[in-house]
C-alpha cells in the first residue's frame, strides 16, 4: 500500500480544505477525514487509474459529508447548529430557544435542506450537488422548508409587542433638512442594537447594502429576564442573527445568538456582558475583560456607555456634505433636524452622528425621533478603511461625505420595526 500512502499525502490537504469548508466543527470534520482515509484504505484495490485518486477521494469524502448531514437532521437535538445561549442569572439558567424548537417539529426532509442553507452557508447550487437532486427541486423544497418554519414558529403571547417581518429591500427614502433648532431627545437604544434593554421590549432590524438596497443580516432581539454581572444587575437581551456578515458570524455559519447584558440607567445605557456557543463552548464576556470586551462591546469613558440624554454640544457640525469634528474622543453629536421620509411615512428627527467611536475610519448618521428611537441608520466608511481597494473605487455609485476633509463612503444602512 506505499502507493495508497503517497497519494494520500499528496491529497491529504486538497482533503481536508474540502471537508473544513462544509463542516464547521472541527472534530466532526477530523471525523469524516478519518473516515474518508479508512474508506479509501479498504477501497483502494478497485482505483483502476491513480490518475484519478484525488476525484476519486474528494467524491468519497462529499458522500461522507451527505452522510453527516442526513444523520444531523434525523437529531432532534440539533447539536450541529450551536445550542441555545444561556442568559446568566441568580435565579439560574435558562435554556430557551424558539427557532431550534421550531426545527425540531420540522419534517426529516425540510429540517435537512434548512440546516445546510441557512446554518451551514450552503448555496442552492452546492445543496443540489451533494443531494443529488436537480436545482430547481432544490428551490421548491426550499420554499416549502420555509413556509412550513414560518407557519410553526411560535408568536409572542398576547399583549406583547410583536416583531414585524423586515422588507427584502429598503424603501425608498428622502432626508429632508429642517431650518428649526434641533429637540432634545431621551435616547435608550443599546447602542448599535436598536433595542431599548427594559423588560417586555422585543425589536427586529436588518441591514441593507447599497447601491443593490438588498437585505443582508436580519436580527431579532427580545429582553428576556434581569440578571446580575459582578454586582451589576441588567436586562437579559437574546439576540437571534440571520445571515450575518462574515465578521459577526459565531462558528463561521449565517446564523448565530448571543444574549446580552445591558444596564440602563437615567443617564447611560451599556453593555455589561455578551456570550454565546462557540464550537459548543458557551463563552462569556464580561466588561472586566478588558481587550476581550471592551473593542466589540464598550463604549464612552471607562465604558461608562452611551449618553441618554440627547441634545447639541457643537463637537460636530454638518453643511450639506461637508462634516467638521473637533479633535477629541467618543464624538457623538446632534448636527441637525431633519423630516425623514421612508415609503409614505413621515418623521420629524434630529441627526446624531458618530464618528469613530467603536472603530477607526467609521462614521454613522443616526435619526432618532421624538421619542429616541432610531427611524433610520447610515453606515460610511472613510476611503481608506480596512484593506484592499479605496471605497470610493468599490462602491463609485455611493454617496460621500467629507469628514475634516476625508472622504467617507456610504455603504449600508439599517431599519426596525419601528417604523414599518
């Protein structure tokens, strides 16, 4: 068998990137390459071209892969797609988790074909190849997988506040400049979440990228519960992510929760914790952590927060496109009021713009209304942020703002329910 040794490992990396790339555990994927190794080693005898050993090996591997699949969706338990997070409390955990449940009561047959869509990243057309079965199958079975989810996912029960289903593309919009003095506002969203952390609230948001206006991360929130983070007692936020960008996904799939922490107060809203399951580890972090927090989740002076309390300071002023910012740390500020038209609505807003408060070369425009909350949300990134191409190269088509002189491109924006 030297010959069978030497061409594995010739193949062995070609075997395991593909294998990797379709699990996203690794010890069920050192699995199934140890499986696809044996397989091979016992069927090796009937290779008749060696030319051909690497197809030969990646197509005993995709059927172990199918194989994994097909054994993941008959559990019920649901391990492969990460377990539902655990909010922290004195009162104890709690495991609860609406959209696994649903899959569960889901037939063998649509909870498969969701499973590798929505929790593996699978495209349509790789879902067709390792079935089996015709793409345009693979688009009926699909749709029906969905519309059977949505008819079983459970509603809130009465009384509460119900989420609303997220256009797929953004409305179009009109951001009227007003000549009157901008109000003052209570704002007690959680900062970059939209969702005010008191008991009872439930929220869903999503994000859409321009110039296409097509839905990309799609999030639903609902406070849960309190609970008590190093003597500090907050809100229990769980946090349910659907096709979330690669730099927010939780084990390299589309779909993710967490559950937050997050205290409100008369003055400051912030997060005091934030875990979730990684490669079925729950992981926690808390604002002690420093480096391990503070980066994704802090905010303000010694993580004091955001500021509830709203109004102009003149740290920043905007003129048409043209924004000046005083040399200073966490500049937030209102820099205008303006009428907000969104589809046939109308809202009355003042505009608070950030600029590089959680990353360096990122500036938003938030327009919050009378009552503090966010009607829409406006992402720019400054020309040379991140790597690769200049911004306004990628995305010539984009709207730019100047920043103290520096181009910022606009690239995404977000809207809740709120307004729909």
């Amino acid at each position: 068998m030297e010959d069978f040794e030497a061409l594995l490992e010739a193949n062995r990396g070609a075997l395991e990137r593909f294998v990797r790339y379709r699990v996203p555990s690794f010890a069920d994927a050192e699995d199934i390459i140890q499986e696809t190794c044996i397989s091979a080693y016992k069927s090796f005898g009937r290779l008749k071209r060696r030319e051909s050993f690497k197809a030969w090996l990646i197509c005993i591997a995709k059927n172990k892969c199918v194989d994994y699949y097909r054994r993941k969706s008959d559990d019920v338990s649901l391990e492969v797609c990460g377990e539902a997070v655990l909010p922290m409390s004195r009162c104890g955990a709690v495991k609860e988790s609406p959209v696994l449940d649903t899959l569960a009561k889901l037939s063998d047959k649509d909870r498969q074909i969701m499973l590798m869509y929505y929790f593996e990243d699978y495209k349509q057309s790789e879902i067709s190849r390792d079935l089996g079965l015709p793409l345009g199958t693979v688009k009926s079975r699909l749709n029906a997988a969905r519309n059977n989810f949505k008819r079983l996912y459970p509603c809130p029960p009465g009384g509460e506040k119900t989420m609303k289903k997220m256009p797929e593309t953004m409305p179009e919009y009109r951001i009227i400049p007003c000549s009157e003095a901008p109000f003052s506002v209570k704002w007690e969203e959680l900062m970059g979440w939209f969702i005010v952390p008191r008991e009872g609230e439930r929220l869903s948001w999503a994000m859409y990228d321009f110039p296409e206006r097509k839905r990309g991360e799609y999030v639903e929130l609902e406070v849960s519960g309190r609970a008590e983070i190093h003597g500090i007692t907050g809100a229990v936020v769980k946090s349910r992510e659907f096709d979330a960008m690669p730099c927010n996904r939780i084990d390299e799939t589309a779909y993710a929760e967490r559950t937050f922490v997050a205290e409100l107060t008369d003055t400051h809203c912030r997060f005091l914790a934030e875990s979730h399951k990684e490669n079925g580890v729950l992981k926690v972090h808390t604002f002690l952590d420093g480096d391990e927090f503070l980066p994704n989740w802090g905010f303000g002076e010694n993580n004091c927060g955001n500021e509830t309390n709203i109004s102009a300071k003149g740290d920043i002023t905007c003129a048409g496109g043209e924004i000046t910012a005083k040399d200073k740390p966490f500049l937030l500020d209102v820099v205008g009021r303006y009428t907000v038209e969104i589809g046939e609505k109308r809202f009355d807003t003042i505009c608070v713009v950030d600029i590089e408060t959680y990353d360096s070369g990122v500036m938003s425009e938030q327009y919050l209304d009378r009552s503090g909350r966010t009607v829409l949300w406006r992402r720019f990134n400054r020309d040379d942020w991140g790597c690769g191409k200049p911004w306004t190269e990628r995305l010539p088509e984009n709207e730019i703002v100047r920043v103290n002189g520096a181009a910022y491109v606009h690239w995404y924006d977000c809207i809740t329910d709120y307004i729909i």
